[in-house]
C-alpha cells in the first residue's frame, strides 16, 4: 500500500492575512501546489486539502487560525482511517510543517528531523495535539536583518506585510523552500538538510 506524505503549511486564514510574515507556510504551499497543478478545497471547516493521489501527496492549510493548527493536523489524521479498516492496514503520516521563525532573519530555511516549537505557536498546538515533536519541520526566517524585533511588538510584526524592500528577498525564500520540499519528496531529509538548509546573517550596525 502507497504511503501517504503530508505536508502542512501554517497560516491564518482569509484575505486580509494573506500577504503576512505570519502565512509564509500558505504561500509555500500554494507555491508548491501550483507547480504540481494541486488545487485546494475546503474539505473540513478546519483545513483545505489539496491531494495528489498518484503521488501519495496531501498538502493542508489548517483554517483555524495558527494558534489551533494542531486540531485541524490531528482531526485529518483521524479522518484518514476508514471505519472499515483496521488500524495495522492504514499508514496515517507524520507531517511535515512549514512555518515561519522569528528567531531567523529573513531568507533564512532551516529543515530539522523534530525539535520544540521554538516559541512557535502553530507549531507548539501541533506537537501538543500529536504528542511529541517527532516530526520534520521547515523554518523559515522573517525577522528583519537590520535589527531585532522587541518581544512587546512580536504579534503585531508576525502580522505585518513584508515590506517593498523585502519583497523580492521573501519571494526567493519561498521558492527556495518549495523546491527543498520538491526535493525532499525526492531525496528525504538528510540529502535535503545538506543541499538546502542556509542561514542568513543579520546585517552588522554601522
């Protein structure tokens, strides 16, 4: 039986969240399912699906807002077991998350085998809904790389827009993490961490 790999993309959901630092994990996904003509649907109230049965390939955009992400993950894990079959004949993956970091300065991918949620609230509802954080999971860094952002401004800067001057940098580090995801489907972690992973450095003061 063909294995299942799920890929969950963190964000909140609606318009007037779409362009924010906080949805980098929306727009890689969207990213990624363009390129493999995937498109999504409202399957549940609780996430959007975009599946690719030849591929054994599901993308999820949980819909209840990140610090929920988790309910959505654990409830389409759930689902995916038909009454019918018993437990030892269906394989319910693990996802893999993408999700931004504040902690990394914009262009900045990082893929880790699991790990804590690094203060990471959709991230943080995940590993509590399943358990551990036994997973792998995709970083990316939104912070700006003039300066570090005051922990009082931190929910207003997640949901913020990148600014004109970052446009291009976010839309290079979307792609990048696309085409990381496009290889890990290909390759697995290890070969992907090392070809892929890179770390920006926040620019020194002058």
């Amino acid at each position: 039986m063909q294995t299942t790999r799920l890929i969950v993309g963190l964000g909140n959901p609606g318009r007037g969240y779409a362009d924010h630092r906080h949805n980098v994990g929306f727009m890689v996904l969207d990213e990624l399912a363009h390129r493999r003509r995937m498109s999504f649907a409202v399957a549940d109230p609780a996430w959007a699906e975009a599946t690719d049965d030849r591929a054994g390939l599901v993308l999820l955009k949980p819909l209840t807002f990140m610090n929920l992400s988790g309910e959505a993950v654990a409830a389409w894990r759930e689902g995916r077991l038909p009454p019918d079959a018993g437990t030892a004949l269906v394989v319910l993956p693990l996802p893999l998350v993408v999700c931004d970091d504040l902690a990394l300065p914009l262009g900045s991918v990082r893929l880790r085998a699991g790990g804590s949620s690094g203060g990471q609230n959709g991230l943080a509802s995940i590993i509590d809904h399943l358990g551990d954080g036994d997973f792998p999971r995709l970083r990316l860094g939104i912070a700006p790389l003039e300066h570090e952002v005051d922990p009082a401004d931190w929910p207003d800067f997640v949901l913020s827009p990148f600014t004109a001057a970052e446009g291009d940098e976010a839309r290079d580090m979307v792609i990048h993490a696309a085409d990381a995801l496009e290889f890990w489907l290909a390759e697995g972690l290890e070969a992907t961490v090392s070809r892929f992973n890179r770390r920006v450095r926040r620019e020194d003061p002058q």
